[in-house]
C-alpha cells in the first residue's frame, strides 16, 4: 500500500501538498509514540510514524530514522514552522482526527505492522 | 572568591510527588547540617514554597541561601528548571502557567521554546532538568536538544555523574551543573554544582553560569 493510497482510504489530511505522495514506495510498517527518543531507537526504517508529538524535533527525527511520513493524530496540529521544515526535508506530513489507538487499528487492517521483534 | 556547593533542584511538600517531610524547616536544618551553601527550590509549576524555605533557611545557623526556582512540564511533557532573583519573579512566571495546585505535575500549556521565553521574560535562568535520564527530560521526549532553545544550562541527574554521563553533554557549549532533584530529604546534596562566587546568590549564580568575572561553576 502507498502512502497516497493510505491518505485516501484512512481520509488524512496532507498537510505538506508541495510534496507528491502519489507513486511513492510501498508502507508496510509503522509506530505509534510520542516520545522521540523512542522513536530514534525503535521506528521501522520507511514506515509511518503515528504521533501527538507536534515539536518542531519530529522532522530532524523522522528524517534520521528513514521514515516515509508523519500522521498526527487526534486532531494535534503542528505549527507551519514544521510543515514547512517537512517539505524542506522531503518528509510528507499528514493529519488524523482519529486517536492514535483508532488510527493504528485501521492501519492494521489495512495490512501495515509495527517494526520487527527483535 | 568562595567555593559553594549548590544544590539547585529540590522539591517541597508541595510537590504532590514529594515526601511529606519536605518542610521548610526541615530542608533548611538538613542543607545547613550538610554544608550546602545555596539551593533552588523548584517545585512542579509553582513557586509558592520559595518564601517559606527562605524564611525557614534564614531562621537556622549556617542556612543555605535560597533561590527561588519552578521545575516547569511543558507542552512536550519536558522538565525545565526556572531560578529567578526574587521569590515574586518566580511567584509571577508560575502564575502564567495556570496549572491548578491539585493537577501541579500536570503539563502546562506552554511549549519549551515558550517556556524558556517565559522564564527570561522574567528575568529568570532557564535549565533543561535530568538531561541525562529518559523520562520528563528534553531529549527523552525530543530525541535531542533543540539548538535554537536558549537554555542557560543543562542539569545531569545526580546517577548521570555517578554513571559518567555528563561528558556526553559537553558538545552543546552550555554549563552543566547537577543537582539532586530531591523528593526526600535523605536525598538533598546527592548532587552538587561547585559554584565559584562572592557572595551566593541569584546574580552571582548568573555570572558563575556565564562564568563572566572570574565565577565559574563545576559539577562535584
């Protein structure tokens, strides 16, 4: 499942349009935290991060750990600082009204998983 | 010039977190019984113990002098240290915060930037707490130091220097200072900031941080 196909069928909102998301490579994983440092040491390189966590630090992290995109959940909103930062980085953003819980249930459905065990 | 030790963040009773034994007058009989030559006192959000610890402190022989400190939770459930010159600057800076007395741990609405904003806006020293520990701390939550936050510290926890974390720290050009982040009073002074200075206090704490004047300050 792409990224685009992901926005469409969960209903997020792209909150970095200057950055195309359709034709991008397949998400098969993702992670859930609000906490950085945690998402330093355990998000699966490509996959989605799920978070609340709408400091301006999210971008410099996700960047570092490989991953395809942001979604911020239940409504948190980042100011534009960050989105811009994001297009500056290549990294897509996305938005959910959704709780993190809900969100990453359906992205279960929808076959995505969360890193490896180890 | 004297060398001081400092303890530069200690709780109170009323930190609802705290040891119900962190009265007043039982910090300042325990800090003048170690030796401690100055302490913050910062509780969760609120600054309303500063006065009673200093009066208590001024009331015991050989009392530390006390700065008038909040431990804030910003927006991103990070701990930052404010001390301030006087007890109304830190009572002001806490009043912005508007964390209810019952939820005082809560998080305030305020993000770190605005947090060190708010803590300089009142003339205050901005710290990130226990940058060596996971939980509550600017890097636990943020996975690093943002550069564009201008703290005038960072504090290592006191199991941070035992551990030889403080090092790690170095690269970001600020003071490291560490302190006890004391619940109980068996814990005042486990953690210590050697303070080169004339005459203890919040000025003097500021040029020791910016060592400017021959001040300086060193983790014991």
């Amino acid at each position: 499942m792409t990224l685009s196909d992901i926005a469409s069928r969960l209903d997020l909102e792209v909150l970095t349009p200057e950055l195309a998301i359709e034709g991008g490579d397949e998400v098969s994983r993702g992670h859930a935290s609000d906490l950085l440092s945690d998402v330093l040491a355990n998000a699966p390189s490509g996959g989605l991060l799920l978070t609340t966590q709408v400091h301006m630090n999210v971008i410099a992290v996700a960047v570092h750990a490989g991953l395809a995109a942001v979604v911020f959940t239940q409504g948190m909103r980042p100011e534009a600082a960050v989105c811009r930062k994001a297009v500056e980085e290549g990294l897509p953003l996305l938005a959910s009204k959704d709780s993190t819980f809900d969100l990453a249930g359906r992205l279960y459905e929808l076959g995505l998983r969360g890193r490896e065990s180890r | 010039m004297t060398r001081i030790a400092a303890d530069l963040h200690v709780h109170t009773s009323l930190s609802p977190c705290a040891s119900r034994a962190m009265t007043p007058a039982a910090i300042a009989a325990e800090c003048a019984r170690l030796g401690l030559g100055m302490i913050a006192v910062c509780d969760h959000n609120t600054a309303a113990a500063a006065r009673p610890v200093m009066e208590a402190a001024s009331a015991v022989e050989d009392g530390p002098v006390v700065i008038a400190g909040i431990e804030i939770t910003t927006r991103e459930e990070a701990h930052v240290l404010g001390w301030f010159r006087s007890a109304e600057d830190a009572g002001a800076a806490a009043a912005e915060l508007r964390v209810e007395a019952a939820l005082s741990c809560a998080a305030a609405d305020c993000s770190l930037s605005e947090a060190v904003e708010l803590i300089h806006r009142h003339g205050g020293l901005a710290a990130a707490a226990h940058v060596d520990r996971r939980s509550f701390s600017v890097p636990g939550q943020l996975g690093f130091i943002p550069d564009d936050v201008p703290f005038d510290a960072l504090e290592i926890s006191a199991a941070g220097v035992e551990r030889g974390r403080a090092a790690a720290f170095a690269s970001h050009g600020l003071p490291l200072v560490s302190s006890s982040d004391s619940h109980c009073l068996e814990d005042l002074g486990s953690g210590c900031t050697m303070l080169d200075v004339e005459v203890p206090g919040f000025d003097e704490l500021a040029r020791a941080l910016g060592r400017r004047e021959g001040r300086g300050c060193v983790i014991a």
